[in-house]
C-alpha cells in the first residue's frame, strides 16, 4: 500500500505541475479558481506522500479487498444511476439511487434505516429539483419514458 501512495502521490504532483504550467498564462479572473483546486491537489499530494514516507509498509490485504468491494459496488451504482437518469429521469432516477445507496451503506439494516433513506432521498432530490429546475430554471433530464408520454 505505501508504494502505491507513493507513486500515486508523485502522479498526482506531476499532473499539478502540468496543470498549473497551463493555467499559468490565462487572466487573472479565469486562472484563480483552477489555481486554488491544483494548489489544494499539490498540497495534498504532498501530504500523502509525506505520509507514505514516514510510514510503515504493512501489508493490508483484507482491507483492500473490501475497499476494492466497496469501489466495485459505488462504480456500478453510479452507473446504473446515469442509465436510469436516461431512461426514467433525473427526479425518479435521483430518489431510487439515493435510497438504495443510502440504505446499502448504512451500518445497521433495518425498516427504521430503510424509510430514513427515502425521506432523506426524496428531500434530497427536492431541494435539486426547486434550487436547479425552478429557481434557477435549469432543465432536468426527464427520462426517455417520461418524454414518449409527454
């Protein structure tokens, strides 16, 4: 795990360096913010790599098999919600992701778990769906369904 911090963190502070090489030359109104998220990426790079190297290598295979399990899981989803977002919508995608997600990553499984996983998804997606779709008047994707009945 500490080689791969390692050579991580050296990627990423490669890629800081190119990125800030880039933006270097662009006005001041339009280089501050990218300039601030490679400053922040370099500073934390640094640290990893800080932290790799004053750390012991201990071999931690389990956790990376359920952290691999967890990535695995977390991809997939994400997936599936960019396919539901196409076929059913943004709104109904959203509270389907969101309640799944929520109750699969909570610790303790239960009906109690499972309901606060719905109101908070369906809060959740209503705050989107009145800051984005009305107040700012951003169209939400409706979802091929919900187009074909419209």
């Amino acid at each position: 795990m500490r080689n791969k911090n390692i050579v991580t963190s050296l990627v990423l502070l490669a890629f800081s360096a190119y990125a800030w090489y880039e933006v270097h030359d662009l006005p001041l109104i339009s280089n501050f913010f990218p300039k601030v998220c490679v400053f922040f990426l370099a500073f934390l790079s640094l640290m990893l790599l800080a932290q790799s190297l004053l750390s012991k290598n201990i071999p931690a295979v389990a956790e990376e098999k359920k952290n691999l399990r967890f990535v695995k899981t977390l991809t997939a989803g994400i997936a599936g919600y960019v396919i539901a977002i196409f076929i059913i919508g943004f709104n109904l995608g959203s509270i389907i992701f969101l309640s799944i997600f929520g109750y699969f990553f909570d610790p303790v499984k239960s009906k109690k778990g499972l309901m606060q996983s719905i109101i908070i998804a369906f809060l959740a997606t209503s705050v989107f769906y009145v800051v984005f779709g009305i107040v700012f008047n951003v169209p939400l994707p409706e979802g091929m369904i919900f187009e074909a009945l419209r």
